[in-house]
C-alpha cells in the first residue's frame, strides 16, 4: 500500500484491511509517520510521534479490537496516555509526563486504536484558532494561509490532509465542529455526559465533551460504539442507545421536522457566502423529503456570554492552580499567554456567588432552548459566521483587548457553537459546502 491508497481509506475501511490481512498494522502506521513527516513542516499540526508505537502494535488480548492497530493521534490537551507528555499548548505545563491512562484512552485501546502521537491545540484550548507561544501556527491543508480552527486544530489537519483517517478532540465551545468546518470533515460534540470523563469528574462544568475528527460518518458512529457509556461515579450521563450507532448511521431517517436560522444573535452578522449554504443546505433536506420551517430557539446573548466567561475563568484558575503547584512553576506572563492570564486574574477575585449564578444562568438558557426541540426533531444552523480563519485574528498572546472583549469576539465566529455546551445538547458539523475561494463551510445541525 501506497501513501495515496492509504489516505483514501477511513479507520473502518483500514480495520477491514488489516482483518483481511491485506496489510498489516505495523504497514498503515509507519505510513502514517511518513505521511506525517512530509507534511508537518508546512502544517505544523503534530507536536510529536511515539517511535515505540510506529513499528509494533499489541492489542488488548481481553478484547475483539475493532480496529486493529490503526494509527490515531490524540489532541494534547486533557486525555491521559499513561507516561506520555501532555502538555496543553502551554509553557506551564511543558514536559509534562500523564500518570495514567483516561478512562477514554483505555476505551481507544481496548477498540484497537493505535495512538501513534500528540496533535497542535491552542493553550488550555481557549481559542477558536490553533496557535500558542509553544508550538506556533497550524495551518489549514486547504490553504496554509488560513487557520485550520480551534481548539482541535491540529486534529484537523491531520485527519484533513491524511495523515492519519481519525483523531481525538475536544469541545467546549465549538472546538470540534469550528475546527470540523474550516477543514471539510465530520465533527460530533456528542450529548453531555455520553462520554465519560473519568478521572475527572466532568469537564468545565459540563461545557466539555469529548470524541473525534473524522473523514467519514461511520468512523465517528463506530467510535462512539466504543467509547460512549456511563462508568461509576460520573455525576450524570445519556441514556443509553438502543442500536449501535454504526448501524444506526446506514439506516435512512424517517422524515424530520427541521428549524433552520440564517440569523445570528444580536450584534454578530453572518457572511453572505455563509447564509447562502445555509438556505441550500435547507433545501436539500427539504429535497430529501423532510419538513423544514424557518424557525429557532432563542436566547439572550449577553447572559451566555457572560455565563461562559465566568465558568471558562473559574476552571481556568483551577487548571492553572493545579499544574503550577504540579510542575513547580509560577503563573505569569513568562508561562502563560495574555488570554489565559487575564481569565486567572478575573477568575481568581471572582465570588463564588457569582460562579454559583453562572451555573445558574446555563440552567436558566437550557430551559429557554430545549422547548424548541418540542416542536423540531433538528435544528440546522451554520457552523461557523464567516468561510474562514485568518492566522493571527485569534491568538491569545496579540489580543490586546479585555477578557469580556475575547469573549465577545470569539461569538462573532462561533455564535451558533457555544450555546450548545451550555445546553448540552447533540451537534454536529457536517461538510456540505465550498466556499468561493475554495475552503470548506460546514452546516450544523443539533437535536
């Protein structure tokens, strides 16, 4: 197998090569390291491959590993690997070694996963470009003078130009489903709670989820089969699904009621280009037989501004407070970028009566939002505002407004993404259009 026979498969096709015996795993990985070696100079997207894991891989005797060693790459932010660095884009936590393996690490290997390495994200993933003073710029495989998205940038590109047909990411505010768009692929942020995150108790409080970047619909159904499931003492979870959800993604839907919106929240606007696909992309559900009505649930914007601000500042302390005191190094301006020293700032004089009122508030928009959902089976709104990123439009280190202000800006992209962290509802980017000068826009839709 060659470099481009390889990259036209997704995960699934590989595991059924490798079942075959028509190549080997130790063959789909070691062309994964080469595709990634020719191409992370340009891409700066892979912050570093595991040799170890390149020429052998051991599945877990206790289990039929669906995927049968093919390569993977996991996005350095959160998730464990048991003696690997995770490092989280940040100075702070530079050369940091994982003391165990996440619950959902061991669910990708028990799957046959082969975690090959580590891709880009922006530090502690507070951004929706991917870009830090450790790493430096990723860029996007469609056009190296755009950003590829954030938080889960580097996961994109990687799965985008074929280095590898599936990785890890995360999503707090949109960073699967921003980075999903700008690259052309399928982004899930699945329902609060179908994944476990243990250790950890949750994620930001709830705004956190987590699962991959694909090429293909049934890579992220089979995944999810894996991965997906409650594990004692987390604090909520899903119900689980009846079917696998690999079946489940081959099966035609019976036909559904569809709100879409071209229309943002006051003051954001959206790019003609955008509203456009938008209207197409209702359409053609319209084409394929579904009820589709202009319509959408409503929120007030400043509340969800302000409630994500102070919920992102408060974990931000916390994260910063715990790796300081674990890697014995101060939090100031030579460890951390502008953005995140002004969220620990602001969220370490903030009252706990305040953080108390921002849970609050999410309830608050949670009760406004889900009573759509009584009316439509899917909501479809763009991913993103505007067709693209530009290097440099959100790096945390340049910015030089205030917190509020970050905040503020980054809704002029991700209007549409935040929100449904707050909620916790399902949303997913799927790729449906290019743009004019010929990069990828995503359509969400969310249930």
């Amino acid at each position: 197998m060659n470099l481009t026979e390889y990259s036209a498969y997704d995960a699934v096709g590989l595991a059924e090569l490798v079942k075959k015996k028509q190549v080997s795993a130790s063959e789909l990985n070691k062309l994964a390291y080469e595709a990634g070696n020719n191409l992370n100079p340009k891409l700066n997207a892979i912050v570093e491959f595991y040799d170890d894991r390149i020429e052998e891989f051991k599945f877990d005797s206790t289990k039929d590993s669906f995927f049968q060693g093919v390569p993977f790459l996991v996005k350095d932010l959160a998730l464990m690997d048991f003696g690997k660095k995770v490092e989280a884009g940040s100075r702070l936590s530079e050369g940091m070694i994982a003391p165990f393996d996440s619950e959902l690490m061991s669910r990708y290997k028990r799957a046959g996963l082969n975690n090959i390495g580590r891709t880009a994200c922006p530090e502690f993933g507070f951004s929706c470009a991917t870009e830090s003073v450790l790493r430096g710029i990723t860029s996007n495989p469609w056009n190296l003078e755009k950003s590829p998205g954030g938080s889960s940038g580097g996961a994109a590109a990687v799965v985008a130009s074929g280095v590898v047909p599936v990785a890890h990411a995360s999503d707090a505010g949109g960073s699967i489903r921003c980075p999903a768009s700008c690259c052309g692929l399928f982004g899930l942020k699945p329902s609060r709670g179908r994944i476990s995150h243990s250790p950890a108790g949750d994620g930001f409080n709830g705004l956190a989820n987590e699962h991959v970047i694909s090429r293909s619909v049934r890579d992220s159904a089979a995944i999810l089969d894996f991965t997906q499931g409650y594990l004692a003492g987390d604090p909520y979870t899903a119900a689980p699904p009846i079917d696998l959800y690999r079946d489940e993604s081959t099966k035609d839907p019976q036909p559904l009621t569809i709100g879409f919106t071209s229309e943002p929240s006051e003051p954001y606007s959206m790019h003609d280009e955008v509203k456009l696909c938008v209207n197409d992309a209702a359409k053609l559900c319209e084409h394929l037989g579904h009820v589709v009505v202009e319509d959408s649930p409503s929120w007030d914007e400043a509340s969800a501004i302000r409630c994500n601000m102070d919920m992102w500042a408060a974990n931000c302390v916390a994260t910063t407070n715990m790796l300081s005191a674990v890697n014995n190094r101060e939090i100031d301006e030579e460890t951390v970028e502008k953005i995140i020293l002004a969220s620990y700032e602001y969220g370490s004089g903030l009252l706990s009566s305040v953080f108390i009122d921002a849970l609050s508030i999410a309830n608050q928009i949670s009760r406004q939002i889900v009573p759509f959902f009584e009316r439509y089976d899917i909501l479809l709104t763009p991913t993103l505002l505007k067709p693209c990123i530009d290097h440099g439009e959100y790096s945390m280190q340049e910015y030089s407004g205030s917190l509020q202000g970050w905040f503020e800006k980054m809704g002029e992209i991700g209007n549409f993404l935040s929100i449904f962290n707050i909620t916790g509802l399902p949303a997913m980017s799927v790729p449906l259009f290019v743009s004019k000068s010929g990069l990828p826009i995503g359509i969400q839709f969310v249930a």
